[in-house]
C-alpha cells in the first residue's frame, strides 16, 4: 500500500487519482460543511466532474472518436426530462427545480463518467480508496453513536432534514461524516458488498477483508436503518446467486448465510436488550422482525394510501415537477400554493416529480444498462473484473431493496458512486489486465480496448 501512494507515483500520474479524491472528499461532505459552515460545498467537485466530461466528450468529439451507444441516450434522455421537470407549474422557484435536479437526476453524470473517464489504475485506485475511506468513516459512526460530541450536533443543525431522522428515542443515530444515516447505512451497505465479492474470489485476502467489515457492520447497525439492513441482505443473496453454478452448492450457500444471519440477529437482540445505551438498537430489531408493527412502515403505509398515490393518480403523465418530492427540500415548497411530498420511496418519488413518462424512462434505462453489465459479466474472465461486475449488480438489488422505504437514490454521494459503478460495469471488455488482483492497485502498463472494440 506504501508504494502506491507514494508521492512519486501520485506526481506521475495524477490524472488517475482525480476521481478518487472526488470520491473521497464527496465521503466527508457532512464534516466539510459542518467545519467550513457552508452547505454548497459539494457543488465544487460537481463543476470538476462536468469539466473532466465535457473535456473528454470535447476531445473525441474534434478527433472524430466520439462512440455512444444505445444506454447513454436513454441516461441523457432522462436527464432531459428532468431538466423540462424544473420548470413544470408546480415548481415555486427556480432554486427548488435546481435543487431537485442535482439531488437525482444530475448524479447520472457518474454513468457517463464511469463509461468515459475511468481505466484501469483509476478503477483500481477508486475501490482502494472507498475501501479505506469507509474503514476510518465506520470507525467514526461507531464513536458517534456512542461518545455523540458537540461537533456531531453541529452537522445535524446544518442539515436541513428533520432533527427526528438524526435521533431515535433521544439518542443520536450513527451518520459518520455524511449527511445523514440513511446516506451512511447505504454507503457502508455499498462497500460491505464489495467486501463480500472480494471473500468469494480472492480467499487469501479474507483475514483482511474480515477486519475491515466488523466497524462496517457495527456502524451500519447503529444507523439504525432498517431498510439499509434488509438491502445487504438482499445484496449478500445476489452475489451468491452470481457466483453459485451447482444447486446443491447454492442450496448449502443459502442454507448457512441464513443460519449465520439469524444467530448474528438472535446475539444482537440478547446483547442489546441488556446493554445500557443500545436501546435504540433493540428497538429497530424487534421493528425489523414485526415490520407491520413498526410504527415507521404503519406510517408509510397510510401515506402512502392517503396521499401519495392519490397524488400520482390526480397527474398521471408529467408528475408534480423535478424537486417535488424530493429529499431535505421542503423549506422551498412552504408558505407556497405547491405540491410537495416526502415519498419515502423511490419508485413512487420519479413517478410523483416525472410521471408515467419519465417512470418508464428511468426504468427502461436502468434495465438496459444492467441488462449489458450481466451480459458483459459472463464474457469477462478476470477475477477483478468479475469482483466489479458482481458488486455493481448487488448493489443495485440491494438500492432497489432499499429503495422501498426511501428515496435512497438522493442520498449523495451514494448516488453518485452508485451511477460510477453502472457506467464503469458496462464497459468493462474495454480493460485488459495483466496481472490477478492485488488491494494494491499495480501500477504497470495498461491496456484499454478501444471504444469500437467495447
């Protein structure tokens, strides 16, 4: 690890940690703003990743190498739609259409950067990154749930969610440096899945790979988010889906993650109910195993029922507007005459803001994309590669999972490393490695197939 990071190597070739850094620095949003004070400061590693594509897109175009396929008109289609979105009557300003805008449909960018920006070294840089990064940030989210300090109240009073999301039965939930603990629950659900890719393909990396996940599994506990939870799971199941090709296999695979799972779940019940300070923790479980008693999906439910889908079907084709339904924005909508809802879902979130149309344009998109990903995953035979095709589409299983409950897609940056990996998957024919995976990212010569050959 010394030597990748070595600060010869990071001068010779500084173009493959730009996106690395984004990322990271994306991973400390909710630190940065509680520090500096100001809550736009992501907006500045939004305008790289705009310039970084524009140039690319920009230099091809002039050199007459400008190759896109079907996937990239249906993102840019969509992205399309929600830009028309901002300006839909509903809107009451043009910061709420913005707003809106860049929580979702703008992370899409990460597709086309993933597909256009990123080789090998960076791929390579990227994951061993995320991976560090999501070690420290545990550990922190593990401290904060614990040992809360004046600084952990400091980031909730500059978010503009409700102070309810950030505490449960007065304690304060684990958010680490991010924006909340929904968006840690699915970014430490996001790297948990890669973790597990890694145990299945590489078995000598294991006494690694198990010291990384305990603070991310004990952090992701203490989020208390139930749906992120359910979503690992989800996640967990799909990659031995991937990998399993004997039934017998699968069956005994399943057989003991459910047996490990539910005495992992019977400790955390008999440890929490008797530990001063995990109240809260206990509650979530014995939500998580009566889900029709908890008092959370019983509320989503009659909001649902009562309000959400009326909405929808009082504006069936064209929706309410971009930002609508969108997270965090409700000081836009008030004291106006418009329609704002917190869907706390997101699927019923793109039909509210876009309607049927934009719906079936995300939908059809996103199919597509991971239609291509699983096709390209069976033609590839590198055991890296392989890790980066399965992970994305465990993830992905595991954002539609949580995705019942939330609008998890507006949680950033996980949206943005969430859109990154899409774009990344689909092209994955396009690296040629040399040598078998190391946590190390290698630093050899590279070989990238050309688009016309991807």
């Amino acid at each position: 690890m010394q030597q990748i990071f070595h600060p010869k190597h990071i001068l010779k070739h500084p173009s493959d940690w730009i996106l690395p850094l984004l990322i990271t620095l994306a991973s400390f949003n909710g630190l940065i703003k509680a520090v500096s004070g100001v809550r736009y400061a992501p907006l500045v590693i939004d305008a790289a990743l705009v310039g970084l594509l524009f140039a690319v897109f920009a230099t091809r175009l002039l050199r007459n190498r400008l190759k896109i396929g079907l996937v990239d008109v249906l993102a840019a289609a969509f992205i399309s739609i929600a830009i028309i979105g901002m300006f839909h009557p509903n809107i009451p300003s043009l910061q709420a259409g913005v707003e809106g805008f860049r929580k979702f449909a703008f992370m899409i960018i990460g597709f086309f950067v993933g597909r256009y920006l990123v080789d090998i070294t960076a791929l390579k840089r990227l994951i061993g990154v995320l991976l560090a990064g999501s070690f420290f940030i545990s550990l922190y989210g593990v401290k904060q749930f614990l040992f809360p300090t004046a600084l952990d109240y400091r980031l909730i009073e500059l978010s503009t969610a409700s102070p309810v999301t950030y505490l449960m039965g007065g304690h304060i939930r684990a958010f680490s440096t991010l924006a909340g603990p929904f968006h840690l629950g699915i970014y430490l659900t996001c790297t948990l899945l890669l973790l597990f890719a890694i145990w299945q393909r590489y078995p000598n990396r294991r006494p690694l790979v198990a010291i990384l996940a305990v603070p991310m599994l004990a952090a992701l506990i203490m989020t208390i988010t139930k749906s992120n939870w359910v979503g690992l799971l989800a996640g967990v199941l799909t990659l031995i889906l991937l990998r399993s090709k004997q039934p017998l296999r699968l069956i005994w695979g399943l057989s003991v993650i459910g047996l490990v799972a539910g005495l992992v779940l019977y400790l955390l019940v008999w440890v929490s109910s008797i530990t001063p300070g995990l109240e809260t923790v206990y509650a979530g479980l014995q939500a998580l195993l009566n889900p029709l008693e908890a008092p959370t999906f019983k509320f989503r439910l009659d909001l649902w029922n009562e309000t959400v889908i009326p909405l929808m079907t009082h504006s069936p084709w064209f929706g309410y507007g971009t930002g609508s339904a969108g997270e965090g924005l409700i000081n836009l909508f008030e004291n106006t005459p418009s329609t704002y809802i917190v869907a706390h879902n997101l699927y019923f979130k793109i039909q509210v803001e876009l309607g049927l149309l934009g719906s079936l344009c995300f939908w059809f998109f996103l199919f597509y994309a991971l239609i291509n990903i699983w096709l390209v995953g069976r033609q590839i035979q590198d055991r890296f590669l392989k890790i980066v095709s399965d992970w994305t589409l465990a993830f992905t299983v595991a954002i539609l999972v949580a995705g019942l409950t939330g609008a998890i897609l507006d949680a950033y940056p996980v949206n943005l490393i969430f859109w990154l990996l899409l774009g990344i998957s689909t092209r994955l024919k396009r690296f040629h490695i040399q040598d078998e995976l190391d946590l190390r990212p290698s630093m050899g010569n590279i070989t990238l197939v050309s688009p016309e050959e991807s």
